[in-house]
C-alpha cells in the first residue's frame, strides 16, 4: 500500500505507487447562491455599522464560512497497478467526476471501473425492459444500504441504468426497486445492479498496469 498527500487530498493505493505530479484548482470565487459572506458589520470608531450602499452587514473574516468544495484538475502516475488494485481519494473532495487513464504500454488493456455490484439482481422471468421503471429483485440485500435517493444506479458494465427511487422493504431484503425513470438500458434476469463509488478508482485491465491518471475531483 502506498500513499501521498497533496494539497489536502489523500491518494492511497492498494497495489503499486502513487504521485501527484499536477493539481490545478479551478477556483471562480464564491458560490453565486451563496451569501454567507455578506454577514456581519464594520467597526467605525468604536462603534458598528451596516456596510454602506447595498451591502448590508459586512465583515472580512478569516474563513469563508460554508467552505464549499471547489473543482480541481488533478494528474498523477500511478505505477505497476496490479489487477483488481484501487486507488482510493480522501480528504479535501467528495467525488471524482471524470478519470482518463493514459496507459503507459503501447499494448495495454484499458480497464478503470467507478464502480461496484451491490449484490441486488433482476428477479424477473426474463429481464427488465427499457420500458420499466418498477421491477422485483433479490438477493438478500436492503437497497437502502446500497443507494440514496437519486444515487446512479448501473449495470455491470457501469453503464447507466437510472437514478434511484425507492425500494421495498427497508430495513430487510428488497424485493422490488424503482428508479425515477424508465431504465435507460436493460438488465436480463439474475444480472446485478451496481453503484459508483465516488472516490475508488479500481484497475480492471486484467494485468499489471502502470498510467497517468487526469482526475476531475470535487
């Protein structure tokens, strides 16, 4: 296991080494919606006063209160990745939106998943159709544990198949779950449903592998 920590952010890895080699923050200043920042009055003499014109209540302050996470370009090498091996994010982000791997040998095997089975599967006689939004499953899981509403649910390809409803029952086993729309792919019987996992990254190539990474984070 190896680990480097980089203006705030955690990388660790399961398998292999890690370096970061570029993070570029992509700060535009506050957030439009919020106001946080025209809290609080200025000193004038001894005294306090609203700020003039039409800020109202103003005051510097050492820290900008909501702290909101900023998006950030991040490249980083990650070397002799075995199969299976994860490079996990903690720390200053909440999700890595985008990776583009770069691998390093002319003939390697792409393979870089975001996500996981849940072990929830299709419980239908044949499968679940583009046309539903509603459908039974099994497995002996509480979907609730896997999912919040509006979380992506996907296919074992990672692609997407909808974004989370409802389940039922909970606590306990589904037995049926609903997206909020009709699936966007299908899913025969006995296939599982997946999750992202917002800051894992997992070396599916089949191989050792050494890359670049080019990491959107948030």
């Amino acid at each position: 296991m190896a680990a480097e920590t980089y203006r705030g952010i955690t990388y660790t890895t399961s398998a292999g080494a890690i370096k970061v080699v570029l993070d570029l923050p992509l700060w535009a200043g506050v957030d439009q919606d919020d106001s946080s920042w025209l809290g609080g009055t200025i000193a004038t003499g001894g005294a306090t006063a609203a700020y003039p014109g039409a800020l109202t209540g103003f005051t510097a302050r050492q820290t900008d209160g909501s702290q909101p996470v900023q998006p950030r370009l991040v490249v980083c090498e990650w070397s002799t990745a075995t199969n299976d091996a994860t490079l996990t994010l903690s720390g200053e982000c909440t999700d890595i939106l985008v990776a583009l791997p770069n691998w390093k040998e002319a003939c390697a095997a792409p393979g870089l998943s975001q996500h996981v089975s849940t072990a929830i599967a299709v419980d239908d006689g044949s499968h679940w159709l583009v046309s539903e939004a509603t459908n039974a499953v099994d497995g002996g899981e509480d979907a609730y544990a896997h999912y919040s509403v509006g979380d992506q649910v996907l296919d074992a390809n990672g692609a997407l198949f909808g974004f989370f409803k409802s389940a039922t029952a909970s606590p306990g086993p589904a037995t049926t779950l609903t997206l909020d729309a009709n699936a966007t792919v299908q899913i025969n019987d006995n296939g599982l449903l997946h999750k992202r996992t917002p800051l894992i990254l997992k070396n599916t190539s089949g191989t050792t592998q050494s890359l670049t990474l080019l990491l959107l984070v948030a």
